[in-house]
C-alpha cells in the first residue's frame, strides 16, 4: 500500500513538473516572439532614418546644431564621453547607478580617474563638432520644420533631436577602435566577487555603462552600443528621455519625462516640470555656448510627478525612439 502511495505521489509530481515545464516553455516562447516582433520594428525604423542634410528649413537647421552643440560644451558630457572612449566609467560614476550589477570590493574601483587623453579627445570632438553624421526619424523631422521656433511644439522636438543625438554620439564613440584604457576591460567588467555558500550569483552584464531598464542588446538594432547610448543620455541630461503621447490624442503636444539611473533617484519616471522644461530650453536656445549657466543634469525631487506604472517605458519605449514616438503609459502619478 505504502509503494502504491509512492508510486502515486512520484506521478503526481512527475504531472506537476511537466505542467510547469510546458508553462515555462509556452512563456519563453511567448516572450521570444515579442521579442523577435520588437527587433524587426526597431531595425525597419532604425534603416528608415534619413541624415542631418535632411532638414531643409535653414531656420531650423540654425537652431538644432547649436542646440547639440551647447551641450557637447558641458564639463559634464565631456566628462562623460571621454569615460566612453576611455572604455570604463571612473569608479565613482560606476556606482551611481540604481541596480549597479557590481558588488562587494570591485576592482573598478581601481579606476579613481580618467587615463591619459581621454578627455582631450573628448574636448577635441566637441571642437570639431559635425552634425553631418546624425540620422533621425523622418516623421519627427517633419514635425520639427512643421513647428513654429519658440512655440512648445517646437522646443519639445527641439529636446527629443538632441536627446536622439547625444545617444548617436556615445554610440559612435563606443565603436571606436583603439580604445585608450591600458588594461584588461574584460576583466573589470566581468569581474565577479567571491562568493559563499550561502550567496546567491548575480552575473555580470556587458558593460558597465548601463541604465539598469535600458539593457535588450539583442533587440537594439546597434546591440551593446546602444546600452551605451541610454547610459550617456542618463549621466548628461538626468534621464533617458521619453514622451507622454496617448494613442486617444496623437496629436497632442508631448510631455517630458525622464527615466533616471541615478543612485539618489527614484526607479521610476517622473515629469519636467514646468520651470525644468524651461530651464532646458533655455540652455539649448542660446546663442553663444556658456552665455546660460546649464541646468544639466536636471534630476527630480519631491515636486516632481512620477509614474507607477514604468514598465511600459521599457521595451516600447525604445522602438517608439526610432518610430519617432517616443512614449510613456502612465495611468497614476504620484510624489517621487
């Protein structure tokens, strides 16, 4: 009787441990299709962008340029492009991140500074600054030239070409061949503290630029450069930059969000507010780089309005960057 029971309870778990296999395959499955649906989205929108050239309002060409290039003037995007090109992020901006991916004593904490050259080369990028190379969404060009400079149509593309450029620059620099860090990059960045038995492992990731909800190198139609995009948007101006635009009005003017990385910042998405907005605008409006003090980077506080809901910024929101529809599905903000 009591092998009958034995056998019994040994199918019975046999049954149960297949449904949950088959439940777990039917979601891998499920989530690979998503999956592969969002990296052909992302690469047909991402071979559909046109170059700089493109803009054919000599007005708007003269306010955009400028644009990028007031921030390309920072200390701040300077400093943060010549860690790219150093190919590893000093060891304090290593750990200013939520969800670092690093633990423990780190030998990136060896890394206290910048080697030699990294930033000249940043400074001489910025000196000899060309737009020519940038590409972008036709359909957010067009609405570009369609606004009025100076109306909030404007100034919101405005921001969403230079959040697009900045991105396009740290990816251009991450791909550059050779790099300047004299050492092993590999080593720090898969280096992995000693465990006990009673610790769990947590893997490594790619890189240590990274934003902790901006990681799908394998939907990404430029794979791990592109982590590195979404970092040097966080580290300059406070936040990858997404837009509030509903399906039920598409017309709408867009709100600023930004999705923030830093380690004294909430997880979640918060709102420009008004005077931010403005501030920004104001930096990238100027005529003479330096003539504005830079608000960069803007970082959220209690007066800030944040999303509960950030998971749809993940994914979607990054294929709506290259749709030119960058977006956020909020349902119920609150206090940061």
């Amino acid at each position: 009787m009591v092998a009958e029971q034995r056998d019994g309870h040994s199918r019975d778990l046999l049954s149960y441990n297949w449904r949950i296999h088959a439940r777990s395959s039917r979601r891998i499955g499920k989530l690979e299709a998503h999956k592969e649906k969002f990296r052909d989205i992302a690469r047909t929108a991402y071979d559909s962008r046109v170059p700089f050239k493109s803009i054919t309002s000599k007005r708007h060409v003269q306010i955009l340029n400028p644009a990028i290039k007031n921030v390309l003037s920072i200390e701040l995007a300077q400093f943060t492009y010549a860690q790219i090109i150093d190919v590893l992020p000093i060891a304090d901006v290593a750990w200013d991140r939520r969800l670092p991916g690093i633990m423990g004593e780190h030998i990136i904490d060896d890394h206290e500074t910048l080697c030699p050259g990294a930033l000249e080369k940043a400074q001489d990028y910025y000196k000899e600054w060309d737009p020519s190379s940038l590409k972008f969404d036709p359909e957010t060009l067009k609405a570009f030239q369609k606004a009025e400079p100076g109306s909030k149509s404007f100034n919101m593309r405005l921001v969403e070409l230079v959040a697009v450029a900045l991105h396009q620059i740290a990816v251009w620099l991450h791909k550059l061949e050779p790099h300047l860090h004299q050492g092993d990059v590999d080593a720090v960045t898969y280096w992995e503290m000693p465990l006990s038995e009673t610790m769990a492992r947590f893997p490594p990731g790619p890189t240590l630029f990274s934003h902790h909800d901006y990681l799908e190198d394998d939907v990404y139609p430029e794979g791990l450069a592109d982590i590195v995009g979404y970092w040097a948007e966080d580290r300059i101006l406070g936040g990858v930059t997404v837009f509030d635009r509903r399906p039920e009005n598409p017309d709408d003017i867009p709100n600023i969000y930004f999705h923030p990385c830093r380690k004294s910042q909430t997880i979640r998405v918060y709102q420009l507010r008004d005077e931010q907005q403005q501030a920004l605008f104001g930096f990238l409006l100027q005529e003479e780089p330096g003539s504005l003090p830079s608000p960069l980077p803007i970082l959220g506080n209690k007066q800030n309005r944040v999303s509960r809901r950030t998971e749809s910024t993940h994914a979607p929101s990054y294929l709506q960057r290259y749709l030119g529809n960058k977006t956020i599905d909020y349902h119920r903000d609150e206090d940061i």
